[in-house]
C-alpha cells in the first residue's frame, strides 16, 4: 500500500467568511541534511496544495524545499456552513494527499 500525505484540517463559517487552517504532516526534507552517518537525506518535499469550493480554486500553493517540516497553512474564503471543500497535495516522491471538509 502506497504511503499517504496526512492532512489534518479545520474549517469554521462566521458572516459568510471561512476561516480554514490545514496542518499538513510532511518531513520537507531539502535534500542538504545529513543523516547520522553522514550521508545526504535525499530531497522529499511538498510540490503542490489545492483547495477547491464548489467547483473554484479558494487556494493553491507550489512549496519548494525551504518549508518547514508539517507546514502549517491558514487561509480565508466566502463560503456557507455545512457545505464540503476538498484539499489535495503532491510531493516530489509522487505521494498525494486528499481530504473532504465540512464547514463547520
């Protein structure tokens, strides 16, 4: 079974603005750390995060190696509470992620 990228996620509605956060579990290795005999980690970072409501990209983002590891993103949009959003991230090893939100 192949691995999963995790994405842990909140969503909450408050007059008509959405305020969503996305913890995304994620080494977003550089490939410049070594390990502890020496040898480069090799490059593993997050490629690219989508967020689509109702059928719109409310957020998209490219990362690169200078992110931190688990990168936290939080971000707002319009939208109504109890309907769905979805969140999908790629990496460079091919590795995907997909999530379905309530708002809450």
């Amino acid at each position: 079974m192949m691995k999963k990228i995790k994405i842990r996620t909140k969503a909450k509605e408050k007059k008509g603005i959405v305020k969503a956060k996305l913890l995304i579990k994620h080494p977003m290795e550089s490939g410049m750390r070594k390990d502890k005999e020496g040898k480069l980690i090799p490059i593993h970072h997050l490629k690219e995060v989508t967020v689509v409501y109702k059928d719109e990209t409310v957020f998209a983002g490219e990362f690169g190696t200078g992110v931190s590891k688990d990168p936290f993103i939080s971000f707002a949009f319009k939208g109504t509470k109890g309907d769905k959003f979805t969140v999908d991230a790629n990496d460079s090893k091919g590795l995907v992620g997909h999530t379905e939100v309530t708002i809450k």
